[in-house]
C-alpha cells in the first residue's frame, strides 16, 4: 500500500443478514482514495450484497438487516452511514452505483440522464445540459444518442442501455462509483472502452468494481477482494 | 397423453373465450334489437330542440338529457372523492404499511368490497339524515350524498389496483431512484407512480362502470325519475341506471320499454366515452410525466 493513499472507506466487523440468513459475515476491508478495488467470487457469495451496505440501499429490501461499521469520507469527512441521522440522499449522490442488469428509467434518454439532478432539484437547464452530455461523451454513447434524446431509453440495445446507465451514474460526478458487473452485457469493443473510461475515471474517483472477469481485474485493478460464503479475503494480483 | 392434455386446455381456453366474446355480441345485438330503433334526438331531448336543451333554456321533460347529464356528474363527482383517497389508500398500503397494521387494512378493505351496493345505500340514506337532523336542512338525498355513497362502494377497487400495481413493479426499478438520491417520496411521485399508472387506470375504469351502473346505491341517496338537471349538489338528479330500472319495473307500453332499451344503449355509449376518455388522459399523462 502507497503510505501517501488517504483511506477513502472503511469497513469494519460488517455482516449482512437477509431474514434469518447470514449473506455477509464480519466483513474488514479499506479502500484509499482513487484506486479501483476489485470483488470477485462465485456467484450468491455476497459481491452485490456488499455494495448495498455501502450506500445503504439494503433499506430499500424487506427483511434486510446490517451490523457492523462503515464509514465514507464524502465532502472530505468522515461519514458514518450507518448513522440513523444521515442524509441518505446526500450518501446516494456522492455514491454513485451502476447496477448488474441495465436499469434505465422508464423514460426517455434525456429524463434518465438528467434525472439525478432533476431530484437535487438543480434549474439550472444549460448546465444540466451539458452535463448530460459530458456523461454521455464520457461513455461513448453521445454520438448515438444526441438526435433522439426524446426517445424511450427502453428501446435501446442492451449495451447502450448500460453505458447510459453508468453515464447516469457520472452525471452527479460522483465521489465514489459502485459498479455490479457492469461490462456483462457489453460488447469486447465497449468493454475496453469502459474499462479505459475507469483507468481515467481513477483519477477523480473512487471505483469499488464486481466483476467476474480475471483478465479486467489484471488490467484495470489496483487491489483485489476475493469472497468466499460472506467471507472477504484479500488476494495478491497476478499482472502479465 | 400430454399433449392431448395440452390440447385439451387450449381448446377449453379458446371455447371459453369465444363463448365470452359471442355473449358480448348477443347482449349488444339485442339491445339493438330491442331498443335500436328509439335511438335518435328525440329519444334524448323529447320535444325540446337539442340547442335549448344543450343552453339549458328550456327544461326536457319527455327525453334522456337530464338523465345523461346526472349520470355524467354523478361519475365525475364520486371519481373526484374516490380517486384521490383510493390511489392515497393504496400508495400507504403498497409503500409505507408494513406487520399486522397492513393485514389488518387488508382485511378491512376485503370486507369493504364485500358489502352489498344496497347496504351502501342505505348507509348513505342514514348519512343524509344524519347531516339533515344535526348540521343542515340542506343536507338530503341528493347528488352529493350519492356521490360520497358511490365514492365509498368503488373506493375498495381503486385502493387494490394501486396497492396492487405498485408492488408489482420490479424490485430493481424500484431501488434505480433511491440509488440516484431520489427520496422515498420523489421515487414514488416521480418513478413509481407514473410507471404504474396504466394498471391504477384498470381499477379505475372499473370504478367508473360501476359509479355509472349502480342502481341500489343511488335510488336510495338522490335518484328520482323526474328531477331535470341538478342546480347543485344538494339537489336529487336523473340518472340512467335508475331510469332503466324504473321503466323496466314500472313499463305501460311496450314501447316505453323500448326506450328503456333505448337507455342502456346510451348507458354503454357514455360509459365507453368515459373509458376511452380515461385511456386518452393515461396516454396524456404519461407522456407528460415520463417523456417531456
């Protein structure tokens, strides 16, 4: 570890129960700031699980409960998320999350990508503009899109569904990015792109990434978290 | 063997769907058999000429026009009551209830939808008195005491198809907003609502036919064979189902009951306005809510 790293997130004694069942167990991780951690592991063994924890979206599942600590620097402090009096909105905004399956909204592309800050309650229209569109440029969807950002985003193809949804994702210019296996339902070509897109992303964000793929986790990670049954375990990365 | 069996269901399913279809068409057939032949201007507006009746200069008093016109408010008014408390009932129950308080509205609601439109009835003529006895000489059966009774009978349907609706939405649409910093409140206004919208507007449409419809509720709250247009909402009013039941009941000649035949045509015709007036407010709304 680089001793000039600022730790960005810290975990500690993290266990996840959904109803009876134990989904993560005594979890202890840290993440410094503009690194790309990765999480692999079979699947059901608690990768996706863990990003709920981190932005506190389990609250949103029915008979999901957490124990343990989890703790943010957002705005340059601190934040305990697991702290009843926390502003989840403010959490959800600087944590930025794209999900394993495509999500957009049932909107059009415009509505999806302006949406978050729509809900920030952000007027100003010139700037929404061209913040949408430098999301969409960051994720090489611009071009494809920019004629008919009225459209549904539903009828786009799966790829560009996801690309729009991690440039939803970027257009609060997130101080962290949870990403669930976002490059499976992209193409080779997009999936070199996105990850290029991370390696830059890096340098302003936080990127904690699931993934299933060894040889992403060699190009693009800078530390990997191997989860077996709830269990996290730190593992050496292997670079060719 | 089973795919006999499986030929065996899909033959059932078409018979039985056919025979539904085929019963629509003989029922409307019918009726225009039987009541075809009254339809025209006269049957609504009698002796009176259509641009006076429509400026309410002169009063009909021999055709269908203050039936249509009470029928028209009775549904626009019970809606009013109903659609904004059944959709608020149903966002609780979907949203915001949870453990036995939620079992328990749920039961609630089930026995609300099991009562007898005429017990309703008969509760919004203990209401009427009620009102006229402590607050008011004004209060009577009347449009607006039927409107509260009607509002109450199709209040079940429209909290059910919201609840219904919404929890149906898939889970990962519901967490997207949440996960972008959208409140509890701005995911349901703002996703959660306007996504569900077409499957709300089924129970609502259900919930107009039967406002439409109902004659136990309305002949005991304000409905009278021979009231005109109402001048507000404390005045008892025409309305089409309760001339059906009155001249099917009450005939003298065969044919005032072809213009009981002639009735139920128009009956159908305004509640398949209101439908499709409904469908196009959906189509509208959405558009304006998700799309602009």
């Amino acid at each position: 570890m680089n001793h000039e790293q600022v730790r960005k997130i810290r975990v500690r004694n993290l266990s996840f129960f959904y109803r009876s069942r134990e989904i993560l167990s005594d979890v202890n991780i840290d993440v410094m700031e503009r690194e790309i951690v990765a999480i692999a592991g079979p699947s059901g063994s608690g990768k996706s699980t863990f990003l709920l924890a981190l932005n506190r979206l389990w609250q949103e599942i029915e008979g999901a409960r957490v124990y343990g600590t989890v703790e943010i620097k957002i705005h340059g402090e601190m934040v305990d998320v697991m702290a009843s009096d926390l502003d989840l909105k403010m959490l959800r905004r600087r944590i930025a999350m794209v999900f394993q399956h495509p999500n957009p909204l049932p909107m059009s592309i415009f509505k999806n990508m302006s949406f978050p800050l729509s809900i920030a309650h952000v007027k100003d229209k010139k700037f929404i503009r061209e913040r949408v569109e430098r999301a969409l440029r960051q994720v090489n969807l611009w071009e494809e899109v920019k004629d008919r950002m009225d459209h549904d985003a539903r009828l786009l193809s799966g790829g560009q569904q996801q690309r729009l949804c991690l440039a939803r994702a970027l257009v609060m210019q997130p101080e962290v990015l949870l990403l669930d296996e976002p490059t499976s339902s992209l193409d080779p070509k997009s999936v070199l792109a996105v990850e290029k897109l991370l390696l830059e992303l890096k340098q302003e964000c936080t990127i904690i990434l699931v993934t299933h793929y060894q040889d992403q986790i060699q190009r693009i990670a800078d530390r990997l978290y191997r989860v077996t049954d709830g269990r996290f375990n730190r593992a050496e990365l292997v670079h060719s | 063997m089973n795919s006999l069996f499986e030929k065996g269901i899909a033959v059932f399913s078409w018979t039985a769907m056919m025979t539904m279809v085929l019963g629509v068409f003989i029922l409307l057939g019918f009726l225009f058999f039987k009541g075809g032949k009254t339809l025209g201007l006269h049957l609504i507006f009698g002796s009176v000429s259509p641009v006076d009746a429509l400026l309410l200069r002169e009063q009909v008093l021999d055709g269908l026009f203050p039936a249509i016109v009470g029928t028209f408010l009775l549904v626009f008014c019970s809606m009013t009551f109903a659609i904004p408390i059944g959709v608020a009932a149903g966002i609780y129950m979907a949203e915001y209830a949870r453990g036995w308080s939620r079992r328990a509205m749920s039961l609630f609601f089930d026995i609300l939808a099991g009562i007898p439109s005429i017990v309703i009835g008969l509760a919004g003529l203990s209401l009427a008195i009620i009102l006229h006895h402590h607050f008011s000489e004004r209060f009577a059966p009347s449009l607006l005491i039927s409107a509260i009774a009607l509002a109450i009978l199709v209040l079940p349907y429209i909290i059910r198809t919201t609840q219904i609706a919404l929890e149906s939405i898939d889970p990962v649409l519901r967490r997207t907003a949440p996960s972008l910093g959208a409140s509890r409140l701005q995911n349901i206004l703002r996703v959660l609502l306007p996504v569900s919208l077409p499957d709300i507007l089924g129970g609502i449409f259900l919930a107009i036919g039967r406002c439409a419809e109902d004659t136990a509720v309305i002949m005991l709250t304000g409905a009278v064979v021979m009231a005109g247009i109402p001048r507000d909402m404390f005045s008892q009013y025409e309305a089409l189902p309760f001339f059906i039941y009155y001249i099917s009941s009450q005939y003298s000649s065969p044919e005032e009951l072809q213009t009981g035949f002639g009735a139920a045509i128009i009956l159908l015709f305004l509640c398949s306005f209101l439908l499709f007036a409904a469908l196009w407010i959906q189509k509208r709304l959405v558009a304006l809510l998700l799309y602009r």
